[in-house]
C-alpha cells in the first residue's frame, strides 16, 4: 500500500447528518487533487499504474457516479483495465492489506460488517465469496450511533463522540431493552426511540439532564448495541461453528466492540481480526486491495459499466 488518501466531508457536520447533493460536489471538488496527491504520494506517475479499481456501488448515487464517470476516463485514456469494487466487500477485505505485518483471517471466517448504512454478519468462503448470514431489519448501527447523538445534542458524525464520552461514564447507569428479533438478525430502530422518550421524560423533571449525565447516557447506549453486536456473533459462531471472527466496517474504529471481541478470545475461545484503525471508516486502500486481488483473476469491468446504489455484499 504505498498511499491511502482520504478526503473527509466537514460540510455535513452543520446539518446533523450527509446531503447527498452536498456529498457528490464535494467528490466533483475533491476527485482530481486527491487522485494526484495519491500519486504523489505514492511517488508514482500515471503510466506506471495497471489498472484503475473504483466504487461500484453500494452508496449514494450521485457521488458514486462521480467516481464511476472519472475512473472511466481515467482508464480509457490510459488504456488500462478498469475494476468495479463493492464497497461492503471492500470494508471485509481490507483485512488483507499490510498482510505481512498484521494477522490474516483464514477462509471461512465470519465477518460482523458494521457501517453507516450497513450492519451485517457475513460468511467468507474466499475473497469472492460471501453469504450474509443476518442483517439489520430497518436502521444501521451507525445510524443508531448518529441519531442517538444527535438527540443528545452532538455533532455529525456521532458514533465517535459517543465513544469518547462512554469511556468517561457508567455503563449501567441507564437501562435500555434489546430487540426481540431473529437470532442473527438486527434491529435498531425501537433503541433510538426508546431514547427519545427517555430523553424526553428526564428533561422535562430537569433540563439539565443531558449535560449533567452525558457520560453515563453514551456509556449506557453503548453498553447496549455493544451487548447487542456479541450477542449475534455469538448465535453465528454457534451457528456456523466457525470460530475465526472478524470486524470492519466504520463502526469496528468503537472501542468497546474492539475490547470486547478480543476479550472473546479468552472467554469464547475465538480467534478474531480487528482491522487498523485507518482502515476502519471509509477509505481508499480498502478499494484498492479489492482491485489488487480482482486484477490477479483478471476480473475487469467493460467501459459500459455503471453505478449500482444498491450492491449486496455477494454481488
Ligand atoms: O464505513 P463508514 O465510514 O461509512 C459507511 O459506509 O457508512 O461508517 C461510518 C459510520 C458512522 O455512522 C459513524 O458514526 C460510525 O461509522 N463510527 C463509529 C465510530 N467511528 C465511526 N461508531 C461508533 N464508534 C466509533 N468510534
Ligand atoms: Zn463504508
């Protein structure tokens, strides 16, 4: 991996949440001094690339043709292949980059895949194959994240402000009930309701509610969808009698899921994979080793390829 630029949206932290329309111009501002600050960085030129792997899908439309409609160009004008990549996979696989320095995980191994718009327990049986297990019934667990900050009164993105102040507070402070659903599946749509009505009902005793327990309501919510994300790992390793565990996803940067899960090891006996940090929230070196291991089975997109918002992770 000789460059991993990413460029980060600060436009959306005003409105509590992304814009799509906002999101695609800033990828339109972004995409050609980013490009050439990789290669730079890279110390590299264009010629000496092979080929150009780009995010097919899923995601927002309107950015994700921004990246389509420039690796295209980018490809045709330096007649070299083009490789379409599937994000979710990409977030997987990005176990596999720095493959000498960090621990690997072995096929098959499970993969709890936690995002902003995804939450998902999968089953890799190589780098092309993938089965979902179990998936979120309505919110995502970033999305649980978000929204639970922004009743609170934090800033977008939310989950790691909840984290940061969850270290600094009582994690059984405030009781919240789990979801009663399938054994794999998620569902965090009744949590984020749930509070808002306690948020609701203890302000109105005292409005200084939230500032006076901010610490120990982030613990608390955190407790929860942390219990919840083991819980289902859990069921799928019994399930599946697969022991190799790995997470990824923007929400695998949490502290607890990532203290947790190792715990595991000496508690359930598990094996499991915790991606760098840098490779947690979206970025470019995740799309890039997905390219690298397509680009080995001459796997190739044709120029007539298009944007899918909505990718499965085994699409
Ligand atoms: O994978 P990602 O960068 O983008 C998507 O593909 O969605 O994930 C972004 C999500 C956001 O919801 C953000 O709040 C969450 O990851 N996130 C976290 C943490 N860091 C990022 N959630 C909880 N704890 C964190 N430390
Ligand atoms: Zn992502």
């Amino acid at each position: 991996m000789l460059s991993n630029v990413v460029a980060n949206q600060e436009i959306h932290a005003q409105y509590g949440g992304v814009v799509p329309e906002l999101a695609s111009r800033a990828h339109q501002q972004n995409i050609v001094p980013v490009v050439q600050q990789a290669l730079q960085k890279a110390n590299i030129v264009k010629k000496d690339l092979s080929a150009i792997a780009f995010t097919k899908g899923p995601g927002l439309m309107g950015s994700l043709l921004v990246g389509t409609s420039f690796s295209k160009s980018l490809a045709q004008a330096l007649q070299i292949p083009l490789i379409g990549v599937n994000h979710m996979q990409a977030h997987i696989l990005a176990h596999f980059i720095d493959d000498t320095t960090h621990s690997v995980p072995p096929f098959p191994f499970l993969c709890l895949t936690i995002s902003g718009g995804h939450t998902e327990i999968v089953k890799i049986t190589n780098f092309f194959k993938m089965e979902i297990l179990g998936k979120t019934l309505d919110d995502a667990v970033g999305e649980a994240y978000d929204k639970s900050a922004k009743i609170l009164g934090l800033r977008y993105p939310g989950g790691p402000l909840i984290d940061q102040h969850a270290k600094e507070g009582n994690p059984l402070a405030f009781k919240f009930t789990k979801p009663k659903v399938g054994a794999l599946d998620f569902s965090f749509s009744g949590l984020k309701t749930a509070i808002l009505y306690f948020i609701q009902r203890e302000v109105k005793q005292n409005p200084n509610f939230v500032k006076e327990n901010l610490n120990d309501i982030c613990a608390s919510i955190q407790h929860t969808i942390v219990s919840i994300l083991m819980e289902k790992i859990q069921n799928a390793v019994k399930q599946t009698s697969i022991k190799h565990v790995a997470i990824a996803g923007g929400v695998s940067a949490n502290s607890e899921i990532r203290k947790r899960l190792k715990e595991s090891e000496k508690t359930m006996g598990w094996k499991t994979y915790i991606p760098k940090f840098e490779y947690t929230t979206d970025n470019a070196a995740m799309i890039g080793i997905v390219g690298y291991y397509k680009y080995l089975e001459r796997s190739f997109d044709a120029n007539t390829t298009t944007a899918t918002a909505r990718l499965k992770v085994d699409e």
